[in-house]
C-alpha cells in the first residue's frame, strides 16, 4: 500500500511540476513575444508566437500578439484570419474590436472602423483606446475640434496614452500651436520610442520642416531716397522632401539687378534632421561670372531643441564676390509659446569686412501650421540676406520687415512682405515682395 501511495504522489507531483514547467515556459514565451513586438521585430515576434502556440494552440493572449504581429508586418489576411478566430470565441472583448478598427483604417474603411471603436465604447465606455481611435477618425475628416475632444477624453482615461498624445500633439501641430505640440510628441516618443510615426511627427514639430512640397515664383523691389535705380530681384522655387524624408530640399534659380546690371543665380537649400531633437540648414549658391552678387557661397547651420520649447543655433556662412570675401558667424535663440514663435539672432562678418554685429529680433503668431504672419527689427547690415558686397559693407542702420503667410483655395500660397531701412546719416530704401505658389 505505501509503495503505491509512494508512486501516486510521485506521479501527481511529476505532473504538477511538468505542468509549472510548461506555464513557466509558456509565460516567458509570451513574454518574449510582446518585447519583440514592442522593439519592432515584428518577424522575430511572429516566429515566437507560432512556437509558443505549439505547446498550448487556444492560447488567447499568444493569438493576439500574433494578430498584431502579422499586421504590423503587413501580412493584414493573416492579421485578419487569426483575429476573426478570436473574435468568434470573444465577440465583446473590447482590445480585440479595437484592434479590429484598425485593421479596417489600414484598409481605408473608415466608416466601418468607426462602427467598431463605438460599439467597443459602448460596452466599455472608459476605453482611452476607442477614443483614441475615434479621435484619428475626425482628425483624418478634418475635423480637429472633435479630433481634440476624443484625445483629451482619452487622455482624462489615462494620461500616458501614447496615441492619444500623438494624435494630440498632431492636431495642434496642423494648426500651428507648435509650443504645446512639441511637448505632447514629446512625451508619445519617450513612451514609445520605437515608434518611427512618433519620432517623425516631432522631428517635424519645427515651422521650416512642416511643409509639403510646393513651387514658388516671387519678385521683390527695393526703392532709394537717394535717387539711385531700384534693387530688383526674381526668383523661382521649389521644395521637395529628400532621403525618404529626412530632409527638405529647395532647389532655386533667380536673378537681381542692380545700377542697369543682372547677375543670376542658382542654388539649393537642404534641411536634414540631423541627431534626436536637431535639424540643419545648408546652402549652397553659385552665380558664375556675377558682377556684384555672390559668386558662390555656402552656409551651414545647426539647430538643437532645449527643453522642448527653445531651441538654439551656430552657423557659419562664406561668400565669394568678385575680388573679395566674407564669412560670418551666425547664432539664434528661439522659443515656441502655443502659436507663437520669438527668436533673437545675430551676425557677426569677419574683421575684413568691417560691419561688425548684425543683430536681429522677430515674432511670428502661426494660424495653422503654414499660415502666419510676422515682424523682424534690427541693427546692422542685412549681412544674411547681402545681395551684393555693398549690403555688407554700408554703414550700420536700422530695418524692419512685415511680412505674411496665407493659403487661399487650400493650395495656392501667397505671401507679402514690406520692409524698410535705414538711419540718421545713411539713404533709406523701402523694399516690397510678393511671392505665389502651389503645394501638393
């Protein structure tokens, strides 16, 4: 009898540790499955997911990760195929509608999906999840008031909702907050820092690179109280994205007149995002044979965000004019307050030049995120913008420029700016320009 009892206990207790063994294995697998998918190898995650199941096939949790892993892969009818089975035996779990919503935004169903997030809201109703997906429903119909409500109801669920901030931070991007825009991204990319939509949308987060490609034709006159011929200037842009999107690029052609000559010009423009928080401005310009405008130049400068509201900037730029040369040193300071954005910079030319400090304040108040209007003043020579050696060399004055943004039948822009300058003992000049472009 007791060696009989001795083998039952024995069996049992092999069994239970089999079975310890075997939920042990199962748990790390799982485990092992959401980390690759939360990193991004969706492949890595799918192979785990499918060894995982072989030792406990009806594995709900394990199915899931696979449905998702499949579709974030881009394998949607497998997606699809192992979700319906899950869906079949959990018809009111509300992670499995979510998701299924998803899948039918990624198949541009936008109707249907938003029967799913409503009907996984109504046996759910705190679900920060079917917010979420609601509010990239509206924002994606262009409808950014509802697009906020659902975010910041969302958000009011569960404050580290990495969608809800995303979406948040998108909305108010599009519509030119760029201060409150950049800390909600911020603070989705520090949750999800894998994410490459999150981290793209605050790469962006900068007015120069929230644009989509456009074309521009502008012309700008100045006119002199000292009676000599206006300074004129034609110029034909376009921009463009570059490098799958890790740059902006303007490539430009212009030509300017001055004292009953031309010289042209042509160029090209390149903001790369450079390292986390960082993008950069190059120009590269050349005017062969020019008689007074910049026979080359070339400019490079760094801009570092601090704090998600400031940002700042080193540059150094070097022109080549006919029969002398200047490189100036160039430095920024700017800070985004909701739809606001103020910056300081200032220009210092070489000791060969003679012009000292240029220094230069301006203020924007953005409308949306490509409509805004603005006004810079400063002292010194209009170094950054010299169109001619002159500009740099002529005695330290006054200026100021006005200026604004506008996109009239969505797509067309145009854009006005007046400026003057001058002094007490220096001729004054009062500059207008106008430009009209289209962007897709």
């Amino acid at each position: 009898m007791n060696n009989t009892l001795r083998r039952v206990w024995s069996a049992a207790f092999g069994i239970y540790l089999m079975a310890t063994a075997g939920g042990a294995a199962l748990g790390q697998g799982r485990d092992e499955v959401r980390q690759a998918l939360v990193s991004g190898a969706h492949e890595k995650a799918i192979a785990l997911a499918l060894e995982a199941l072989r030792s406990d096939p009806a594995n709900a949790e394990v199915r899931f990760l696979l449905a998702r892993a499949y579709a974030y892969s881009g394998r949607r009818a497998e997606a699809e195929e192992t979700l319906a089975g899950l869906l079949a035996e959990h018809p009111a779990d509300t992670d499995l509608l979510v998701f299924k919503a998803r899948l039918l935004c990624w198949r541009e169903d936008l109707e249907g999906a938003e029967r799913v997030f409503r009907r996984a809201l109504e046996l759910q109703p705190r679900s920060a999840d079917a917010l979420a997906g609601l509010a990239d429903l509206a924002s994606w119909r262009g409808d950014y008031n509802a697009a906020l409500v659902m975010a910041r109801r969302a958000l009011d669920l569960d404050a580290n909702h990495a969608g809800a901030l995303f979406r948040t931070g998108s909305v108010l991007l599009w519509r030119g907050d760029y201060g409150r825009a950049r800390g909600y991204l911020a603070r989705a990319v520090e949750l999800e820092p894998g994410n490459k939509d999150f981290v793209r949308a605050l790469a962006n987060a900068a007015p120069v690179l929230a644009r989509r490609p456009e074309v521009w034709l502008s012309g700008r006159n100045e006119h002199w109280t000292d009676g000599r011929s206006d300074h004129s200037d034609l110029g034909l842009s376009v921009l463009f994205d570059a490098f799958a999107g890790r740059a902006k690029v303007v490539a430009k052609a212009g030509r300017s007149w001055r004292a009953g000559g031309h010289d042209d010009q042509f160029g090209l423009e390149v903001y790369p995002h450079l390292w986390k928080g960082a993008y950069g401005y190059a120009d590269l310009s050349v005017s062969p044979g020019a008689d007074f405008a910049p026979r080359s130049s070339f400019h490079f400068e760094a801009y570092q965000s601090v704090l998600r509201r400031f940002e700042v900037s080193l540059g150094v730029r070097r022109m080549n004019f006919p029969g002398d040369g200047v490189t100036l040193l160039a430095g920024s300071a700017a800070g985004y307050w909701g739809r606001w954005y103020g910056n300081v910079r200032a220009l210092l030319a070489d000791a060969g030049a003679g012009s000292g400090v240029t220094w230069m304040a301006g203020l924007r108040r953005y409308f949306s995120a490509s409509d805004h209007v603005w006004a810079t003043f400063g002292r010194g020579a209009r170094a950054f913008e010299a169109g001619a050696l002159e500009d740099i060399l002529v005695a330290p004055h006054w200026f100021v420029e006005l200026g604004a943004d506008v996109y009239v039948l969505r797509d067309v822009k145009l854009r006005g700016t007046l400026g003057w300058r001058g002094g007490p003992n220096a001729p004054s000049s009062t500059a207008l320009g106008l430009t009209a472009g289209y962007r897709w």
